[in-house]
C-alpha cells in the first residue's frame, strides 16, 4: 500500500486521508510471504473494512513490485517453462537461428524495483496462471469487497522481453535488489518474441509457414521480407492484447471491478513495436487504460509526453468508454534535485493531463502523504487540500463531459511492422529504417505540432480505421465522428483502410506530412474548431474541448513558467462562466469583441471556460 503500512491504515488516518480530499488508496497485500500469508490477508481484510467505513474506495496493485505478469516469482516457480522466450539471430554461427529465455539486457533485469527473471505474456497458461495466483487468491480473500469498495485492478508495465531497452544509471543500478543473477557472457543478439505454437497460429492465419521466413524477421528489404514482417507482428499484437491483458479484462469484468494499469515507453513509438506489437490495441482491452508521469514539470506534455497520455484516451474514448488513469508523480524533479515540485507545477500537470482526457489521478507525492500522517483533520481541511482540491474541480465539471475531437492522427504501428528489425544493442528510432524513421519522427512532429497550436485530436490506427463507417463526410469510429484525418510521411496511402478513400471522396480532410522538416499547414484543422484557439499563437497553451449538458467546456493550461496574455476564440458564443480551478472562483465574462475573449495565464495555471446559458 503506497504510503501506508496496513498497522497506519487506521479510522484516523483514513479520516486525514478523506480529509486530505483525496478518494481511496491503491492497495496490495504484503510483499512479505506475498500472496501466502494468512496473517497478511487478514490485514488486508481489515483495511479494506476501514476503508469502506471511511467512504472511501480501493484500487488493487497485482504484482510484488514491477513489471506485472510474475506474481512476485510464483508464476515461474511453477513451472520454468513459463519464463519469456525470444528466437534469436546471429549470423555469424552456422546454424544462426536459437530460442533461448529472455532476461538479460531486457526490462526484466533492468527495472527500478529488483533484477529477476520474468514470465512469457504470450503464453496463455502462463498468464492463466498469474490470474490464479493472484486475482483469484484476492478474490478468495477480500472478495466481498470486489464491485464495492474495490473498484479495480492495477496492472503496471508488463510486457514482451525480447527487447534491449538500455541500462538503469550507474548509481541506481547498485541501489536494484538482484533476485536472479545475469549472466555476464550472454551475448547480446537480435530478438523477436516466441512461444511454441506460433508457427501453428501464422499457419492457420496467414497461410503460409514461418520458420522457413525465419531471417526475414531480422534482415531483408523484399516485398516478401517486409509481408512476412508485418503479419508476424500482426500476431504479436493480437497475442499479447488477447493472452495477457484480454485475460485479465475478462476476468475483471466477471467480478464486477476495472482493470487498468498502464505499459511501458508510452513514449516511444518504435518500442511500442517491440514490446506490444501495439500498445493502442494493447491499452484497449483496459476497462481504464492509463499512464505514467514520472514527472510534474508541465512543459513535458509539449516535450512528448502527449503520446504518452493521448494512447489511453485514444484506447478509452475510440472503444465507447471515458475513463483514463494516470500514475502521477515528482520522480523526475526529486532525481534530479532532492527537493518536491511546487504546486503549481503539480496542479499545472494535473491540468494539462485532464485537458487531454485524464480523470482517476493516482498520486505518488510523497508531500500528500506525510500531511495524511502528520496533521489533524482540521489542518488537513485548511493546509492539505490545495492540489486535491484543484483536481476535484476540474473533474467536478470534466469527468462526467465527453471530449470533442474533430480530428485523427494516424498512429502508424501497422506501418512500422515492416520495417522494425531487431538489433542486440539498445533499440532506437535512429537503429531502424530511413522509412521507420520517417515514419516516426513526422509522427512526433505531427502530435507536438497540433498541441503546440491548440488542435485536439486522437491517435487511430489501421485497424479501427478498418472497422470505421463513413456518414455526412465524417469517419465514425466509437460513436464519435471526426472531419480530419492526418498521416505521417513515410505512410503510404493506398495501404490505408478503403473506408479512408471513401472518407475522401465524400468530402472529408486527409492531410499528409510531407518528408521534410517544414511543419504541416493546420489552417484547415483549425477552422474545425470555433472555440479553443488563441492568439498570438503559443506552444506553451495547451487545450483541452469537452461538451456537457449541451454546454461547452474548454480547459486552458499555460505549461510554461512564463505569464500568457492574449485572447482565445470563442465563436458565436458570448457569455461565457470563467473558473479557476486554483480558487474555486467563478465569475461571468462576456467577449468585447466578436468571437473573442480575453485571456490571461499566470505561469503554470488553467481556467476553465463554460458557455453560459
């Protein structure tokens, strides 16, 4: 339990938490005799008790530490077999092809929590296992809270080992616990993800036979090479969405709570590849997909965090659903400089997250948590609550509106599966293709351009794309329409879905990068959207639209430690309710000229915009 022991999770303290205005905590039982102790279980019994006579609600973690998908070692203890598998390359051996487990030079021995072996996601008794051992093991225990005071489970960072993904610093990596040891004569090599019966699944599938392929998933510019990487990692990512997080949703969804979590590198698309196959598809078999922010400087949003947070609202949103969580924290500041983020920049961080979707925040500010420990509960209500309260306001009017977006951004995974290689030192977007990192780079520069310049949009790939209906010259995919698609460079079009070219053809915008740094022409992006824009023009703003009650929203969030004067468009709406989330103060404001209104963003600040009745 983060924060907490169980002996400290008394009716007191969880007064000062409630008090603190803070919902519930994510809770585990003991990482001492984890998942076997009685005593342990009692404990969490109790707490859960607490708890609910607190009025307040949990969220399980499912591992002893991280990543997901061990059950602290057990999955592996109960059968070796279990550990994840790579078949890999080295053409300098006669017969160049191996499987061997996959540890070293991977997450598993490089992570902040402990070196250890780590089991096969891909392999469906082993993850049917892990479910047993650990979601079934709470539901024996504490299942009378499941649906109530329970309302989901956490999965944190599992995913494929058959990646390099670099080292931990030098002074961390001495600080890691080393369950099981690496083997320092392991040779790094090329790897993809294996289980047995893939060559019966790609058979059945694709027709054809893999092993023979077997070199064209590491080498090989054909037609047939790149065919043969593309419907491999087709599979991977069907595998891994299926066996894994597939699972577990199911199993969360027959005991009535959530599942969520979040993955790993939401950041980098190109190990997106490598340890997914597909994190959007992956992330859509979460009840309540999610993120990790390991840092509360805002200006990380622009920098590329906006990938990071718009993959679980593209996965939440485009399947019919509203929910995002973030896993938020001052790692980064207090790594770098031993000291807490301010407040303003932990409330400007909450807002730029809500304003892309965001609304379960789950906390690691360490700062919270002492108040919860050390203050009564009438300091608590006077001192503790300023950045609590800042995220109760904004969901006080967001978490129960529905995002606007007229706009897609062509999230290009399907793309890249072709041309992903695998290489044995730390994977890059620089180590891949000229295509890869076409693709990859005008993808970023794509996002970060619509933030910057105040254009709200969602990630699609070609799948939902598939699956998209075309009406009035909209795409409509989960309910929602959208009048603009945009695609990376290196994307080439007459592989898009057909539901595109008739989306075209009927009048809607497809706009594609051209392969150059010059930014792409937005104006017909931005002429979607009547509300929202400011000027002059800063990258520093970012802009979240939400409707509610036939009313619009806008959330305006100044990321820079810099003051913003200017104005933002509001159409042919006039009166407007001005919020600021900092204060709780409401007043009315009316636009002097036509459709525009003033705007003014202290450093690290929002304000909410209602349209007026």
């Amino acid at each position: 339990m983060h924060g907490l022991t169980p002996q400290q999770a008394t009716p007191k303290i969880l007064a000062r938490t409630k008090a603190a205005g803070l919902g519930g905590l994510v809770c585990n039982v003991s990482f001492d005799g984890y998942l076997m102790s009685e005593g342990h279980w009692l404990e969490l019994a109790q707490v859960l008790e607490n708890l609910r006579q607190a009025g307040l609600i949990a969220w399980l973690y499912d591992e002893k530490g991280y990543p997901s998908g061990a059950a602290g070692g057990a999955v592996l203890k109960k059968n070796p077999d279990f550990e994840a598998q790579a078949l890999t390359f080295d053409p300098s051996q006669a017969e160049p092809f191996a499987i061997r487990r996959t540890f070293e030079n991977t997450h598993a021995s490089n992570n902040y929590h402990a070196c250890r072996r780590y089991p096969n996601i891909i392999d469906a008794a082993a993850m049917r296992y892990f479910i047993e051992v650990t979601h079934e093991n709470y539901s024996r225990h504490v299942g009378q809270y499941l649906g109530s005071t329970v309302h989901a489970f956490f999965t944190d960072e599992p995913s494929l080992m058959a990646v390099n993904i670099g080292t931990l610093p030098e002074n961390m990596r001495a600080k890691v616990p080393v369950v099981d040891p690496t083997d320092p004569n392991m040779k790094p090599l090329p790897m993809v993800p294996w289980i047995g019966d893939l060559p019966i699944l790609y058979r059945k599938r694709f027709n054809a036979d893999l092993l023979p392929d077997r070199r064209s998933l590491f080498e090989g510019d054909s037609d047939h090479d790149r065919q043969v990487r593309a419907r491999f990692w087709s599979l991977i990512a069907d595998l891994v969405a299926n066996r894994y997080f597939g699972q577990i949703q199911d199993w969360c969804r027959a005991h009535r709570v959530a599942s969520s979590g979040h993955i790993l590198h939401e950041e980098q698309i190109i190990a997106q590849v490598s340890l997914y196959g597909n994190s959007l598809k992956a992330l859509s078999r979460m009840d309540i997909p999610g993120l990790d922010v390991l840092t509360s400087d805002p200006h990380a949003v622009v920098d590329g965090m906006w990938l990071t947070a718009t993959l679980p609202a593209s996965a939440a949103l485009l399947n019919g659903r509203r929910l995002v969580m973030t896993e938020v924290s001052d790692f980064a500041q207090k790594m770098a400089t031993g000291k807490p983020a301010t407040l303003p920049a932990m409330q400007a961080t909450a807002a730029w997250q809500a304003a892309l979707g965001v609304t379960e925040f789950t906390l690691y500010y360490d700062t919270i948590w002492r108040l919860c420990g050390q203050l009564p509960v009438e300091q608590m209500r006077d001192l503790g609550r300023p950045y609590t309260d800042y995220v109760g306001r904004l969901n006080a009017l967001l978490r129960d509106a529905q995002p606007v977006h007229r706009v897609l951004l062509y999230y290009p995974i399907a793309d890249l599966w072709p041309e992903y290689k695998p290489v044995a030192g730390p994977l890059n977007l620089d180590s891949q293709s000229t295509r890869a990192r076409q693709i990859g780079q005008s993808f970023y520069k794509l996002g970060r351009q619509m933030l910057t310049q105040q254009i709200s949009f969602l990630l699609v790939d070609r799948e939902l794309l598939a699956k998209a209906g075309v009406r009035n010259g909209k795409l409509k995919i989960g309910g929602r329409e959208f009048a603009a698609l945009v695609v990376p460079a290196g994307v080439r079009s007459p592989e898009l879905p057909a539901a595109v070219k008739e989306f075209v053809n009927k009048g809607g915008v497809v706009l594609q990068d051209a392969p150059s740094d010059q930014p792409l022409d937005m104006s017909r992006l931005a002429a979607l959207y009547p509300t929202g824009l400011i000027e002059p023009a800063c990258p520093d703003i970012v802009v979240g639209r939400f409707g509610r009650a036939g009313r619009q929203i806008l959330l305006l969030v100044n990321t820079s430690v810099q003051p913003y004067t200017g104005s933002v468009r509001t159409g042919d709406v006039s009166s407007w309710l001005l919020a600021d989330p900092a204060t709780s103060k409401i007043e009315k404001t009316a636009a002097p000229q036509a459709g525009r209104l003033p705007l003014s963003l202290p450093a690290q600040s929002a304000i909410l915009l209602v349209s007026a009745p």
